[in-house]
C-alpha cells in the first residue's frame, strides 16, 4: 500500500489555499440562525444530524461530564429546524456510550445509529443499532474489535457500501494505556452489521477521530484529527478500490472534524477550530483534498464543536455543542452557503 504524508510549512500551505480557492470560486458562509435546543444534562455533546422519513434526527451524548459517567444517546426530531421535540434515548448498562453518529441506509428503510462504547470492566469498543422508524431501536451490537472505534461511518453512493475509519489508541498492547503511535484502518461493509479491513492508513501523531467521504466524482476524501506531534489535522485522499493514500497536512488543530459535499460541488468542513477570536470555537471550513481556510465561526467556545452536517432546503444544517453560555448544551443553526 502507498502512504505518504505531505508535510508543508505554514506558507506553502497558505499559498496553496489560496490558490485551491480562487480557482474554486471559494465558498462564503453566512450564518441565518441558531437556537439552543437541549441542556437538561450536566453535560450535552458530540452531536449528529440527518434527515429521515421527512424528520431531522439530531442525536448527541448525555452525561454527567464530558470524560466520565455512563452517557447515553439522545434524539430528537423536528419537521423544518423551528422546532424539536424529544425523541428517544438509547443507552447500555455499565457503558459510557460516546461520539453517537446517524446515516440512513442506502434502501432509505432504516436509521444506523454507529457509537463507541467504553467500560471500565469492557474496554472500549463500537457499538451500532437500527430501527425502521427511528423510534424503536434493536439492541446495541459490537463491532470490530476490542480497542477499535469506527467513529463515523458513511456510504459510498457508487457501491452501496457502508465505509469508515477505526482508530485504536493502543493497537498492540491492547491497553489500558495509549501507546506512542496509533493504528488508523478503513474498513467497508456491505450491511454495516459485518465489517472487513479496507485499507491501512500510515499516518503518524496518533490519528484519531476522522471522517471518511466519496465525492461525486468517486474520490475518497478523509478528514483526519491528530493527537500526537503537532497535533495538525491532515486530508487523505484515494482512488477506488481506497487502498492507497496520500495525505495533505493542514496546519490546523481538528476536534471532531466532518465535512461535506454540497450539490454544487463546494466542500465545507466544521470542527473544534480557532477562528478570528481568542480561544476554541465551532468553526467552518472551505475545504480542497488539500486545505482547510475558516469562513465562519457560530457562537461558541470553551468545550465545543463536533458538529452534525447536513444540506436540505439550499442550506447547510449544521447541530454542535458549547458551553460559551454556562454547561455544554446542543445548538442548531442554518447557514447560507455561497
């Protein structure tokens, strides 16, 4: 397999944003609204949303804070983003169920809700769930195994396939503690309940959270978080079949990075980020497979971001977390994407 990380400095790496952009007409944000939806736990984070059934589902972790405690996943629904309501909530005794993810199934019949799940007496290991109507949901099943987490899954629209990223902090001795370097694997599947390896990715820093995408011309694209070395995200980039990648370092700090492709071909990025105030915020992206430039920072800070996106309606739709107004709380904003 072919793996190489293209390590630029700070002014190469500007030069070829700018550059990326201009020739990609780049993208303007403009922020329409945003609400707070839910604060009822001590602490609400790490949030998703889709649309399924004609319903936005947003669904995020509850717990006492944002490293401890049995958390559990919410949901809640709304028609238009005006209103939401109380769902469900999905949880498993002893596990502190984290980072909770939404895709709908290539038949559109079902809601996959992927998460991780970590225990004490267990260790840390994914978990994934169905349900036909977003109400009732099968019981939580593993996946992988122990010590991997695939934190977010997606589906490649040339295949059908179910496809996503497992990290392991402790790849060889199998834990408790993290180890110097990490493991990052992609991994495919043609159900999402049996996966099989994909490819390796050699990135060195511990990667760690990343969100792996098809654009509509069958690239794959995966943005990666890094928690060793300069702790800078990188972009990796494959061709079918995926199993060779080259990757792009983007100067910038990630926490719960995501991305998507809009239908005119524009491709923003939301993650933990530092925009043009001091300190941690929920900030978005214009992103290349090369580059990341902020272009709009939503109200937050402190403990924040890991943001749900989605595209309906000619507006992006994006859910996060914050705490720039007291305890971590899940918010929902509408963004006007040019």
């Amino acid at each position: 397999m072919i793996s190489r990380l293209i390590l630029l400095p700070a002014a190469s790496l500007l030069a070829l944003a700018s550059a990326s952009l201009l020739h990609a007409q780049a993208p303007t944000a403009e922020l329409v609204s945003v609400d707070k939806i839910w604060d009822k736990a001590p602490h609400n984070g790490a949030t998703d949303i889709t649309r399924f059934q004609n319903l936005f589902y947003c669904c995020f972790r509850e717990a006492d804070s944002a490293t401890k405690g049995e958390g559990v996943v919410h949901m809640m629904v709304s028609a238009s983003g005006k209103t939401w309501v109380d769902h469900v909530t999905v949880s498993e005794p002893g596990v502190d169920l984290r980072d909770p993810k939404l895709i709908v199934t290539p038949d559109e019949k079902r809601l996959y809700l992927l998460c991780g799940g970590d225990s004490a007496t267990l260790g840390r290991q994914t978990r994934y769930a169905t349900s036909m109507d977003g109400k009732v949901w099968t019981p939580l099943q593993k996946l992988l195994s122990k010590g991997d987490w695939l934190w977010r899954a997606t589906i490649n629209p040339a295949d059908k396939r179910f496809y996503g990223t497992s990290y392991n902090i402790h790849p060889n001795s199998g834990g408790p503690a993290p180890e110097k370097e990490w493991s990052l694997k992609t991994y495919a599947s043609t159900d999402g309940s049996v996966w099989q390896l994909s490819s390796l990715m050699k990135v060195p820093g511990q990667p760690g959270e990343t969100t792996l995408r098809f654009l509509k011309d069958g690239t794959a694209l995966a943005l990666i978080a890094r928690q060793g070395g300069d702790r800078k995200g990188v972009i990796g980039k494959a061709q079918a079949p995926y199993r060779d990648w080259t990757y792009a370092a983007t100067g910038l700090p990630l926490g719960g990075p995501n991305f998507i492709e809009l239908p005119d071909g524009k491709l923003i990025a939301g993650s933990r980020g530092f925009g043009a105030t001091p300190g941690a915020h929920m900030v978005l992206f214009a992103m290349t497979p090369t580059s990341l430039t902020p272009i709009l920072e939503l109200p937050s800070g402190g403990d924040c971001s890991y943001p749900g996106l989605y595209w309906h309606d000619d507006l992006l739709h994006v859910t996060y977390y914050s705490s720039h107004e007291g305890k971590a709380a899940i918010y929902y904003a509408r963004v006007k994407v040019k």
